[in-house]
C-alpha cells in the first residue's frame, strides 16, 4: 500500500491538476508563536521563507543537517520548543513512535482548503503531516567529461565503475565519483539504496528482525567500496551539501544525488558556466543484473507538535500552509523541487524524479524499526568503507547493534 501511495504521491507532482487554489494567500496573519526545525536544502528554506512572511507573532526556523538529532527532544517538552517539523517519509516515524505529534484532520478542515489528497500522510485513519514535494536520488553526470573519455551515461553502477576509471587513467579527473558517503545518515542511505537495488530485504517476512547479513548485503558493501575508490579521500566526511559544492567547483564527472539539489547545480548564479551547461540528468542506475533502480522514493512534508497550544498549533498549521501557497511558486522556487502543490510544472531539473516513479523505485520503509536499522548501518559499515574489516563482519555488526537497539525499544524480545 505505502508503495502505491509514494507512486501517486510522485506521479500526481509531475502531472496536471485542477485543483482550488488556497485561501488565505499573502495576506497571512497568525496570532501566535510559530518555531520550525528541518534540513536545511534550498527546496526546504524556501518553504520556510513562505512561513515567516505571516504577520502578528514571531516565526523561527532552526534549518540544519542535524534536524534529526534535535527534532524529537526538541518536540518532547511541554510546551515544545518546535512547533514543527519539517520531515521525510524515514524520519517522521521517530516522531510518532515518541508521539510529539498532532493528528491534522481538524486544522485541515478549518485551513487545508487547496490540498490534494495525496499530500495527505495518513496514518492509522489520522492526517499526521501534509506533504509538499516528492525527492529521490539519481544519475547526474558531466557530458563533456564523458564525451572527452568517449564513453555514454552509465545505465547501471557497473557501468559507472567502469566509466570511473577510463576517465581517472585518461587523466581527466583524479576523482571523477562523487557522493553523499559521510558517515552517518548518508552513508546508511547509500546502503539502503543499492541494497534495495540488489533486491534485498531488511526484515525477515513478517517481523522486526533483521536480515542483510547475506550476498545481497556483502554484494552491497562491496559495490559502495568500489564507487570509493574514484571520490575524494575524504568521502566519509561529504554529505550532500558538500558533495554539490565539489560539483560545482569541476571535481566530479558522476555522481547519485537527490532531485531536489538539481535546481541550484543547474543555476548559473550558483555555479560556472561550464559546469552548468554541462550538467545533465540521467536515470536512476539499478546494479548487480537486477531491474529495480538502486533508489528509494521519498516525500518530505510539515508536521505541527502535540505538545503546545492549540492557538500555536492553529498558527502553525497557518504559517506552514503559507509556505506551500501556489503563489510561491515563481521561476525562483519552482526547479528546487518536485513540488506536490497546485501550478507545478516539471523542469529540466525535474526529470531525474520523475524518472524514479516511471521506473517503479520503492519508497524508502515506513517502519517503526527502520530508523534503528539506519543509524546501526551509518556507525557499523564505517570500518568496511575505511578497509578495518571484511564486508561479513560489518554486517554481523550492523545486526548486532541494530538488535540490541531493537528490544531496547520492545520491537524484539
């Protein structure tokens, strides 16, 4: 079901609707405190901006890569410090697993007049967050660096391994990979992915136990191993902020990143000039033989905290529909994303998402447990990645953490 709803949800952005525009557009007024935590992508400041533009109290946001770290402890006091948090399809089941969220059905009636139905996460019969765009990660590479090497687009991982060295033993690029490997999130990311892609499965049939101890996961350790070889010795510390920056300095030829980082590669403000006219977006890759591209399907959206007042969850709600108002959408706003809001219109730095859902990507888990998989995988694989140990050990670490973590929480006894 979640699979079919992520496809909606990525095919109705890239299609045209008729839908009512919203009430209430720029003249937002709020009576009272509105505090938003969330990453801190352009797609995501821009719908920030569009909150603080409400008028009579005071809009915060607290916008970083370490959203995750701070979002929970900073929605659990009473009142919370966050009156919102802006999250993915992985991170908000943190929140509902700590229950620092609100269900919205009564604020989407009251002020939700314009929403589609597919941006409306619902969880358990309850709106728990409202999505604002679709996001996932594909093939962006350099043309006139693989015309110079005389090779074509990588249509697999393989095929990018092997364009990776013909372009480092040409002399062209001492590191012609790129990719969001730090340690951590990202790098478990990156796991996730091409395990997807190796048609692996996380969990045994039915359960909260974990399995990737297997080929798959080995198969997987060693491909993200081998992209290694052609990034930047200190590919452990680059996240996706990082990795574009060396995009738009020259540095890199490929690279898997999100869709929704496309927009600034591709703006000449933003960049040189030949490293703009040369970028071009490709597919997601699938790796090891299979047809499932090595990607994962996501939606970022809004939620409003349980633990505050219902006048500061009714501004919030208030100040957060202001910020995804069709009026928005400029020539400025609209490449940054893949937006599920009324008057998007695809782009060219659109088309590597779209990609995504035609190719039937699967959306990343929405499982209570995942999260616990995820930064067991971002801490434990390092060693592998760095050459501290072998591909079978790594793994066994992974589900060791990842288990104890587990019954620490009653998913496993």
């Amino acid at each position: 079901m979640i699979k079919n709803i992520m496809r909606l949800v990525v095919a109705s952005a890239i299609a045209v609707f008729a839908a009512p525009i919203f009430a209430d557009g720029h003249g937002c007024k709020i009576s009272a405190r509105v505090s938003i935590v969330g990453n801190e992508f352009p797609a995501i400041h821009a719908v920030a901006d569009g909150a603080k533009v409400c008028k009579g109290s005071e809009v915060k946001a607290n916008l970083t890569a370490d959203h995750q770290k701070i979002n929970v402890a900073g929605m659990s006091g009473n009142p919370a410090e966050y009156t919102s948090a802006i999250i993915a399809n992985s991170s908000i089941v943190a929140l509902m697993n700590n229950d620092v969220i609100r269900p919205l059905d009564d604020l989407v009636a009251k002020h939700g007049k314009g929403l589609k139905k597919n941006q409306l996460i619902t969880i358990n019969g309850k709106v728990m967050a409202v999505a604002f765009m679709a996001n996932a990660q594909h093939l962006v590479y350099r043309s006139d660096i693989l015309e110079k090497a005389g090779i074509s687009a990588p249509k697999t991982y393989e095929e990018m391994l092997a364009g990776a060295k013909i372009i480092k033993d040409k002399g062209l690029m001492d590191y012609p990979l790129g990719g969001a490997y730090k340690a951590g999130w990202n790098l478990a990311q990156e796991f996730t992915n091409m395990y997807i892609g190796h048609g692996g499965e996380f969990f045994k049939p039915g359960s909260a136990e974990v399995s990737i101890n297997n080929a798959k996961g080995v198969a997987t350790l060693e491909m993200l191993k081998a992209l290694s070889a052609y990034m930047n010795p200190d590919f452990l510390t680059h996240d996706s902020n990082a990795t574009s920056a060396e995009w738009k300095a020259g540095n890199v030829a490929m690279m898997n990143m999100w869709g929704s980082r496309m927009g600034p590669l591709m703006d000449p403000e933003q960049s040189t000039p030949t490293v703009v006219k040369t970028t071009t977006l490709g597919d997601p890759m699938t790796v090891g033989g299979g047809s499932t591209p090595a990607t994962t399907l996501w939606w970022d959206g809004w939620t409003v905290a349980k633990n505050i007042s219902d006048a500061e969850a009714e501004a919030t709600f208030i100040a957060m529909m202001n910020g995804i108002n069709p009026k928005r959408l400029d020539d400025k706003m609209m490449p940054l994303a893949v937006w599920l809001i009324e008057g998007f219109k695809p782009g060219p730095a659109n088309v590597g998402v779209a990609a995504a859902a035609r190719m039937n990507a699967i959306p990343y888990p929405m499982l209570p447990y995942q999260g616990l998989l995820h930064s067991a995988l971002g801490s434990e694989i390092v060693d592998f990645m760095q050459g501290k140990e072998d591909a079978a050990t790594a793994l066994a670490d992974v589900e060791a953490a990842y288990t104890a973590a587990a019954k620490e929480k009653g998913f496993l006894n």
